[in-house]
C-alpha cells in the first residue's frame, strides 16, 4: 500500500489514511473496534483517534472542529476551535435572558430559582468554574454549530453509543440528526464513533434502540451504496504499523530483535492476530528482561495462532505447492491486478469506478489444496491492503443453516462477522442450493447481503465439484456478478507424479526414511491410485492419509527400533494391488481362455495386450486403459463366459484392480421414469468398478417403448458419461447380434469411438460344438464315445438347420447333454456304474431332433 499523502497538520497511519470523507452527505459514520486502540504514524509517534480525526477533519478544510461525548459536552483540540465556538462580542443579554442561539422551549427566558445565599453571596465569577452543559444544552449548542454557515464546522461524537442510548435529551437529540441528514449539504458534518465490528452491526443497534429512525434509514441507504458510501471501518493495526510499534519499543525501551531475517514474518503473524496495538504494546513491554522477540516466543505464550509459522512470502509459498500450474498462474496474474489497481489509486485514478469483485470460487476434487490456497488468498489480499488481517474462517452448510425459521441468517451473520477483514470459506457450497436444505436459500440471500452491505470488509471463497459449483451459482442471480467467470479458479487433480512428490514428501516431514525399492514401489503405488481414482477421491489429502497408516504399520513391525527405513513391506494391503508385477506371458494371460472352444479373435486382443504392456514396461511408462469392447455373435457363442474370462486376465496383466464381472441388461438400466434411468445406469457402473461391466442385448436400449416414453436412450447417454469418467476403472463389454449391434452404435455417435475393439463370435462349427459338448460332459464325469458323439453332432446340425436365426450354439449343446443325462439314468435304472468309474454315453442316450 502506498504511504498516506503528507498532512499539514501532522503524520497519518494506515488504519485512517484511506479515509475519504463524504461529499453532500451530513454525517460520517466511523465504526470498529481500533476506535479506542492507539496508532503509530510514519514519524513513529503514538496518537489516538481523536488526535488523527483532527488532523483528517483539519487537512480537509474544516476550522471548526467540536468534540462532544456524554461524559465530555464539548471540548476542542485547538485553540482555534474553541474560540470559534465562544459567541461574538454582542450587546449585552438582558438579565433573565439567553443567547438566541440556545433558545428553547420559552423562548429566551430564563427561569431562575431564588439565591439561598442572600446578597453578596458565592464564588468570586472571575475564579468560578463554568457551569456543566445540560443534555439539552449540549443537544442546542451542537445542532447550533451544525446550522452556522460562518465557517465549515465538523462535530464528532466520540462515543455514539452511548449518546444515542443514554442522553436524556434522546428526543431533541434524534430530531437534530433528522434535520441535518434532510438539510443535506457538504458545508457541515457530523462524525459519529459507533465501536460495533459491522456496518451491519451498527444498523442492528440503531434499529434497536427504536428512537432514531431517520438515522437508521441513513445507515441502509449508505449499505445499499455499491460506492461512495459515507462510512468506514476502523478495525486492527496492519503489518506496517505493528512493525513501526516493535522500533519504537526496541529503540524506547530496549526491546530485542532474535533474528532479524524473520521480523516481515513476524509482524506478519501479529497483525494477523485480532488483538490492539496498545495490547500488542503491553504484552512486549511485559517480557522479561532478556528475552528476544521471535516467532517461537510468541508461539510459546499462545499470541499468534498454534503451528509453526512459515517464513516465506505468499508468492514462494505459492510456487512450493506440489501442482497446482492452473492455480499459480490464476493467482499470480490477480496478484499484480490488485498492485496495478493500488498503484493507479496512488495516481489519483480510478477512485471514483466501482471496483471488481474480489470473490472467488474454487472448483476441484477434494484434496486439492483449495483451503491452502484461500488462506494464501487472504494473506496476498493483506499484503496488497485490500484486508486489514486475512485471517481464514473455514464454514460448512451446517455452520451457516439452521433448522428453524429466523436462526439461519443468524448463524450465516455470526459467520461473516468472524471472518471480517478476512476470508470466509465455505466448502461444499452447492448443498445450500440444494432442494434438501429449505434454509439454505436464506443463507445465500444472507451471504449476497452481507458481500454488499461489508464491501472491502471480508472475501468470499464458495469451494465444491465443478458441476455442482455451476448449479450453485445459477440457483441466485445476484451470485453470477459477485462471482465472474474470471474469477472461478478450477484445482484439477493432482498428476500421478505429483501424487509421489506429496507422499514422499508427508514421509519425509514424519522423519521416516525410505528404501530407493520403496520409493519406486510408491510411484507403482500412486499411479494405481490414480488411474483407479472415483469422483471422491481424495488427491493430497489420501496421499498424507497413506504416509500416516505406512507409518503406523511401520511402527508396529519395528517395534521402537526407529532407526529402521520404511520397506515396501510397509505398504498397506489396500494398495498392494497396485505395486507392479512381472508382465503375465502370453501363456499365462490365455492360461484360462484355452480351456475355451474356438475364440481366435479373443485371444488375438489378449495377444496384443501382453505386447503392448511388455513395450510400455520396457519405455517405464508404466500401463494403460484397458479397452471397451464389442462382443458381436449369436447366442451361446460364450460371450458371457469370455467377458468374464477377459476381466480376469485385465487383473492378471495389471489393467484392472479387481477384474470381477457384473451382468446387466435393459431391465437393470432402464427406470419407467424420468430421472431414475441414469441413477440405475450409474449404481451399475459404480458397483462394476475396477472390473467389467457386461450389458447383453445392449442395442435394446436403444428400441423404444410402444406409445413412446422411452428412457433407453438416458441409460446410453449416462453409460457414455460414465465410461469417460471412469476410463481406466471400468470396461463396458457391450454384446449382441452383428446387425443389431451395428444400429445401437449408429444411435450415439459417442459411442463408436468409445468402444476401440470388436471381437466377433462367430457360430460354432458341428465339430467345435461335439468337442464343446465333450469337455462339458468330461467335467461332469461322463465320456462321450465316438458313435454317440456322431450321433449327437447330427443331432445339433438338425436343430440348426431347422431354427438358424435363434440356435443356442453353447446353450443349445448345454440343453443336450442334460437331455443326454436323463437318458442314460433312465437306461442304467437301479444298477449305476461303480463309484468313481467314468460313465460312458451310449448313441441311444442321444435324442433325435424331435425328441
């Protein structure tokens, strides 16, 4: 912040230098708790207000300058004043009458009681005191003053409160108020102290008392003023100040400096601090003789906040955040903003435009160092003399909403006094919009009331998900213009690089050493974590949350022998499936699918997967997004089965966390109403993550209904969301008939390109369907001999030839050997074959077509 102008009448400090008195407006309403605190002027003097309101009032061209409180009618802090205010020489007053300027209610009588004292008695008048003013005299002698046109008079009421509350002459005294704000005018003013933390506060007390309602509507209509107001805020001393305090005693009274280098940070964390500059005089003057002043006595004797205080500026702090890039650029660019708004105000340009809105949103997952940077926010608002503290006050919903009429816009002002010359940051934002919260709707009304009525007074940051952050700020017009798109800031998520340099990092600020094999055994750890990521992932938050259970199951294998590093033996099982193993060979991956009639177009893509992973191993980029498929084929051609299969050997080779299989058709999907659709279709992804969603008969999701009303088409759209949400944790096997298949892909153009691999599932030969049928009856105890195997395939081919379009391939060979089954108990009767000796079709055990 630039240095206050010179003034004639002595040096200023920052709490009053940006003072700008009114011009048509009567009174001038000055507020806050550092009314009664002392100030430290650039000459490095300690003054009161007092003393610098006449230096104000004096600079601005006022030569009759009249303090006034309740204990204190009148009195002045120059000569000149005082003269100003003693009446001209006149004509003598007749006896029994009083000056025309304090006539009352009888004119300029005087009614006296009779002199006790006779003749001669009482006080020599050239030694006499002079009489104490009564209320209704002080009332008469300032309205006097605020009418005179002689010269420009400013009256200041020292202590408003009090004056407005107590002052017997309450009724004369609220009617002059209403007189001077209807008279109007920029000749005369009226100051008036009110110690009250809010302009709102302020109102509230005024609207109380029920007495002086000119003024109150005074007050409203300067908190609907978005410039110009004729108010201002008069709260604790800034950084500069408190560090001219700390010269002034260490050159007065020998107060001594630890290390010079962490004095900014120091002054920093004071003025940082609600307390007073005379606080801040006593508490220092009370150290022991001997003792310096550092950031860690301070911390010793509770007067800066808990934790230990970071030396850096706001700018390296910033620039040492692990990610972030979007972030620092937004912030740097608002940094060297508000210095060019400043240094244009020093200029004398731009004072009179309404300024922008310093209101942020911050969007991004959890975990994202959203409240860091609002609390760097709050100390780079500071630091450019757009907030006297910048202090951080974190609110949830609960702390804003109540669940009664009357009590949320209490809690959400309670709120907002807190945060006052500060941030007030308000994750989870969205949820006040949210149908749920019926109160909710009242705190924002609160909020947007509060922004204006305390402009430059506190900043908002709203934090919460990217969409629900968007349904915030469309739920309430007024919030769009307190919140532009410029300033809507998105954290993205943290890279999986960036995830190993915050567990390494949290690891390190615990004191646990880690094993070179650790540390690589963590990149595999992270890169897992985020390629299996949800929408509630917790980023830097599950990074710190990791690095406390690695410690705590460090802890417990050591046993207090602390000198052992952490191993990869450390790593909680949660996350094993994450560390890396040796690439599956091509054998191994088809291990399963062998046992498998058939199927060559399958164990080509399994073929090509194993490749491509050995090839990303080998550059150690580590793997991929397994891919969407399309399984084409008629039935029983073992879709199913192999989409089981294939999410098993997705686990084995790495792809997949689980590689679990859930089925679902349209009836798993599809809701017959509006809304539940995608909420159905979005339960199924959620309960196949990591593994493989299979969707059998997909093109029916696109078939609408007779009569129309069809929500096929929401589940389609909500799955193509979902699979980009998810890419990496999730694989969609979407199956059915070629031709069918072709017109569910020409529905959604998204989905085409969604889906990378076609594998086709042709009908099975008469031979591949025998030996389908052979390797069944193998693994239920049976032998299939050549003549009933003959038997069996003529048997199949008839059943094709007769029923092409719907033959059951697998399933219609699964129908058969159960058929078959039947057949044989019939013909062996009550005499089985011995225990354990394999029982042996015969051709007669095979049906004909027919049968």
């Amino acid at each position: 912040m630039a240095p206050p102008r010179p003034s004639r009448y002595g040096p200023s400090a920052e709490r009053l230098a940006g003072l700008t008195l009114p011009a048509g407006d009567p009174l001038f309403i000055l507020h806050g708790q550092g009314l009664d605190d002392v100030f430290v002027g650039h000459d490095h003097r300690r003054r009161g207000v007092e003393e610098l309101l006449w230096t104000l009032l004096r600079d601005a061209g006022f030569a009759h300058v009249v303090f006034s409180s309740l204990s204190r009618p009148l009195y002045f802090r120059d000569p000149v004043s005082r003269d100003l205010a003693r009446p001209r020489r006149r004509s003598p007053v007749p006896a029994g009458r009083m000056r025309p300027e304090l006539r009352g209610p009888l004119g300029d009588r005087i009614l006296r009681a009779p002199d006790p004292g006779g003749p001669g008695a009482g006080d020599d008048p050239r030694t006499a005191a002079p009489a104490t003013l009564t209320d209704e005299h002080r009332v008469m002698m300032l309205d006097h003053f605020m009418r005179q046109t002689d010269h420009r008079t400013a009256v200041v009421l020292g202590h408003a409160e009090e004056s407005l509350r107590y002052d017997r002459a309450g009724r004369r005294l609220a009617g002059a108020l209403a007189d001077w704000v209807e008279r109007g005018g920029d000749r005369n003013l009226c100051v008036l102290l009110f110690r009250k933390h809010s302009l709102q506060e302020v109102a509230r007390f005024v609207t109380d008392l029920r007495s002086v309602p000119r003024l109150e509507s005074y007050l409203y209509d300067q908190m609907q003023r978005p410039t110009g107001r004729s108010t201002a805020y008069v709260g604790h001393p800034h950084a500069a100040e408190v560090e001219r305090l700390v010269h002034l005693l260490r050159v007065r009274h020998g107060l001594r400096i630890e290390d010079w280098r962490e004095l900014p940070a120091l002054v920093r964390a004071m003025a940082a601090m609600p307390v007073t500059l005379s606080n801040w005089q006593s508490r220092l003057r009370g150290l022991p003789r001997g003792a310096a002043l550092s950031l860690a006595e301070l911390h010793r004797r509770e007067w800066i906040g808990g934790g230990s205080e970071d030396t850096r500026g706001v700018s390296e702090r910033l620039a040492a955040m692990v990610g972030l890039g979007p972030v620092k650029e937004h912030l740097e660019g608002l940094r060297w903003t508000v210095a060019a708004d400043a240094g244009l105000r020093a200029l004398g340009h731009g004072g009179d435009a309404e300024p922008a809105s310093p209101h942020l949103v911050f969007t991004g997952n959890p975990g994202t160092g959203k409240t860091t940077v609002a609390r760097l926010v709050g100390e780079l608002y500071r630091d450019q003399g757009l907030l006297r503290r910048g202090h951080l006050v974190e609110a949830e919903v609960p702390d804003l909403v109540a669940g009664f009429i009357g009590q949320t816009a209490i809690r959400t002002n309670e709120a907002v006094d807190r945060a006052l010359d500060g941030v007030l940051f308000v994750d989870e934002a969205y949820r006040l919009s949210d149908p749920e919260h019926s109160y909710g709707r009242q705190a924002i009304d609160t909020l947007l009331s509060r922004m204006e009525n305390d402009r430059g007074r506190f900043v908002l940051i709203a934090a919460g998900y990217p969409d629900r952050m968007e349904e915030f700020l469309a739920a309430n017009p007024g919030l769009r213009s307190r919140f532009p798109a410029a300033n809507v800031i998105h954290f993205p998520d943290y890279s999986p690089a960036e995830l190993h340099a915050i567990l390494l990092g949290r690891l390190s600020a615990l004191g646990l050493p880690c094993t070179p094999a650790l540390e690589e055994a963590l990149r595999d750890v992270t890169e897992g974590m985020h390629a299996t990521r949800g929408a509630g992932f917790g980023n830097g938050r599950a990074m710190r949350d990791l690095a406390d259970e690695m410690k705590a199951r460090w802890a417990r294998r050591v046993r207090a022998v602390v000198g052992e590093p952490l191993t990869p033996e450390d790593v909680p099982d949660r996350c094993r499936t994450h560390l890396r193993r040796p690439v599956a060979t091509v054998e191994e991956a088809l291990a399963e699918l062998d046992g498998l009639v058939g199927l060559a177009p399958v164990k080509e893509l399994i073929r090509d997967l194993v490749d491509r992973l050995r090839l990303r191993r080998h550059q150690g980029t580590g793997g991929f997004p397994p891919p969407h498929m399309l399984f084409v084929g008629p039935p029983g051609t073992g879709k199913t089965t192999v989409a089981r299969l294939t999410g098993r050997v997705l686990h084995t080779l790495g792809l997949l966390a689980r590689g679990h299989l859930v089925e679902v058709t349209r009836a798993e999907l599809v809701a017959g109403f509006e809304g539940r659709t995608a909420v159905r279709t979005q339960r199924a992804v959620r309960s196949a993550l990591d593994g493989v969603l299979f969707v059998d008969e997909a093109y029916s999701l696109t078939r609408g209904r007779p009569g129309g009303g069809d929500f096929g088409t929401e589940a389609v759209d909500t799955l193509t969301r979902e699979m980009d949400e998810h890419r990496g944790r999730l694989v969609v096997v979407a199956a059915g008939y070629p031709a069918e298949m072709d017109g569910f892909l020409a529905r959604n153009p998204g989905l085409r390109s969604r889906f990378t691999e076609r594998v086709t599932f042709p009908a099975h030969t008469g031979p591949e369907l025998v030996e389908i049928l052979r390797r069944t009856a193998a693994g239920q105890g049976y032998e299939l001999p050549g003549p009933a195997a003959d038997r069996a395939l003529r048997r199949l081919e008839r059943e094709r030839a007769a029923h092409p379009a719907d033959f059951g391939n697998g399933r219609a060979v699964r129908v058969l050997l159960e058929r078959m089954e039947a057949r044989l108990a019939r013909r062996l009767g009550h005499t089985p074959a011995a225990p354990g000796a394999p029982l042996a079709f015969a051709p007669e055990d095979v049906p004909d077509a027919d049968g």
